[in-house]
C-alpha cells in the first residue's frame, strides 16, 4: 500500500477533535506533532517511524506516533478513523438547504488575539470546507484578556492579510474585519478611519454585562445606528455551558467563563434599530452560546432583521459550526435570502461599503 500523509492526517484528526467540542490538550497534542514533523524530511519521519524513534521528538507522543507510522504504513489512522466513524448527526433538510447556501463566515478568530492558529491555517480550513470567504475578525484593543489588536498592530494585520491572500486559492479570500467592542457609551473601541477600511465590522458587548436595562438598551443602540457597525455579535452575551475545547491561544482564559444568564436590554427596540439601520443580527453557532436564544431570533424575524451565521470560530475545526447556527435558524424560520453570508464576497462587501 502507498504511504498515506502523516501530517495531513494529524491534522485532519486535530480538526475533526476541535469540530467536536473535545478537550484542547488533545487537540493540543494532534497540531503540535504535525507542526514537529512539518519541520523535518518526509525521508527522516519515515526512518524514525520506523526505528521506533519518533517519540524523540519535541511534540509527538506514543499515540500521535502510533497514528503516523499507521499513516506511514497506507493505513488510515485507526483514531481518525473512530473520529469519522462517530461524527456528528445529520442536519434536518430546512437546516441543510440553508447550510448550502452559506458562502462564507463573518466573524472568525486567529492567533493575532486569542484564537489558536495562524490566520493562513484559519483560511485553508475554510477553503476544505468549501467556502468562498471567510471574514478576520480579531478583537480590538480594550479586550486586553484576548490580545486586542491596537490600531498599529490592526494596520500590520491588514498588510498581512493581502500577503496571505496573493498565496491563497484562486476564487477564495480573506475580508479583513474586526470584533470590535462595544463601550460602556456605545461607541465603539477602535479608530474611525481604521473601521472604514474594513471589509466586515462585527460589534460585541464583552464587558458590563449585568448592566440595568434601559443602561444596556441605550449602549446597544448608539452602536446599531452607527454606520460602521455592519453585525450585532453574540446580542445576548450569555453562556449555556463552560467554554469548549479548541481554544489554544494566549487569551484562552478568557474563554473560561461558565454558565452566564443573558443581558437585559429592550430586544424590540433593539431589533427594530438593526432593521432600520440594516445593521444584521448575528446567529452564534458556538455551542457554548447559542446566541441568540430562539425566541429572540424569532423577534428579529419579525422586525425584519438580516442576520449573519457565524461560528466565531477561535480554532480551525470551529469553521464547520455553522451547522448549529443553520439548526437554530431553520427551527425559527429564518429564509436565506435574510441571511448575509448567503452572499457572494462581492455582495457582502458592496452592502457594507454602502451602510458607511
């Protein structure tokens, strides 16, 4: 049998774990013995598979070496094989057709902040799971627990971006973006000018979360009616679970939180801002969110709300979350022709051009 590749499959396998909600060390132990092997002759892996030597090396344990001799050997990987065995369970078909439609994911994470992989990792994930573009949207400065970016180190990440886009597939790209924070007095937490050059601008409350009611609304709305906020993240900011795997980066205890109840604010008065303004309501697809709640997706249906499915994914096998969101928003009714992702690049970035 022909040898299979050891490293793709280590990494197939780290996806498949993070798709999962499993525990980050294993995660952990899957991409840092693809990253040591990556590093060496495909000659000197096949030598110490063979020699029983592999386990030398910095990153590789006796099961990560197990599964590359396997590799090695023509053989798929016996874990990568129960992985695919007891993946997941179908989606329903409304929550497969709006699946499909899906093009791209607004709100992603790299390790420019608190996500777990390089930003070209991020983007080959995305391109394997068949999309068209995914939108980079790391925090801005006053999230200092996930590594904020600041102005100067969001203007490098934007050259870097156009870098790693000159190299990526033709027919696939990176919209530079940004989770950006949304203040106590609704403003939002980075420069104007820098907002503006941005493809996609996702808004997110993160601090002050027990606000009182009509403190929240108002923050809220300031943030809906200003013309750069193009998606209301996460709108509740509640947690239904403690944090899931995956999240490996050097913010990653800022993903500790447990279970968390949701903000108080005036939903219709909110919802209704976001329709007006055609500011798009986001669908979380993290498990440990599930934000909106149904009964709050089915308010902004009915005030006309767009909405984003995105996965706010921190690791590459979060990419593929989106069959969550899809699940919560097919049960509430959610058509596609609401749904802004559901647009080619070109479309997605036109809308948000014209909102400034």
């Amino acid at each position: 049998m022909s040898a299979r590749d050891p490293i793709a499959d280590l990494r197939r396998i780290a996806f498949l774990l993070e798709r999962a909600n499993e525990a980050t060390y294993r995660v952990r132990a899957f991409r840092s013995a693809a990253k040591a092997l990556a590093g060496l002759p495909a000659a000197e892996v096949a030598e110490r598979a063979g020699n029983g030597t592999l386990t030398e090396l910095a990153g590789v344990g006796d099961v990560t070496a197990r599964c590359v001799a396997e590799s090695l050997a023509g053989e798929e990987p016996v874990y990568l094989r129960r992985l695919v065995a007891t993946e997941g369970s179908d989606l329903d078909a409304e929550a497969t057709a709006l699946r499909a439609a899906l093009r791209g994911d607004c709100h992603t994470h790299s390790d420019w902040s608190d996500g777990g992989s390089p930003i070209e990792e991020m983007a080959l994930a995305a391109v394997e799971l068949g999309h068209e573009y995914v939108v980079l949207t790391d925090h801005s400065p006053r999230l200092t627990v996930a590594r904020g970016l600041t102005a100067e180190r969001l203007r490098r990440q934007l050259d870097h971006v156009a870098q790693v886009n000159a190299a990526l597939p033709e027919g696939f790209r990176i919209l530079t973006g940004i989770e950006v924070d949304i203040l106590a007095d609704g403003s939002l937490d980075q420069d104007d000018e820098l907002l503006a050059r941005l493809d996609v601008v996702v808004g997110s409350v993160h601090s002050g979360l027990k606000d009182e009611r009509s403190k929240m609304t108002r923050r809220m709305l300031k943030a809906v009616v200003n013309p750069h906020l193009d998606i209301l993240g996460h709108v509740t900011g509640r947690m239904v679970s403690s944090r899931p795997a995956g999240v490996t980066g050097p913010g990653d205890r800022g993903h500790r939180a447990r279970t968390r109840a949701e903000s108080d604010f005036d939903a219709d008065a909110v919802f209704a801002a976001c329709a007006e303004h055609d500011t798009a309501v986001e669908i979380n697809s993290r498990p440990e969110r599930q934000d909106p709640p149904k009964r709050l997706i089915r308010r902004a249906l009915e005030a006309g709300c767009r909405f984003a499915i995105n996965t706010d994914a921190h690791a590459p096998g979060q990419l593929d979350w989106q069959r969550f969101g899809c699940e919560r928003a097919a049960l509430c009714g959610v058509p596609a022709d609401r749904v802004v992702n559901t647009w080619s690049a070109e479309q997605l970035v036109e809308w948000t051009h014209a909102r400034t």
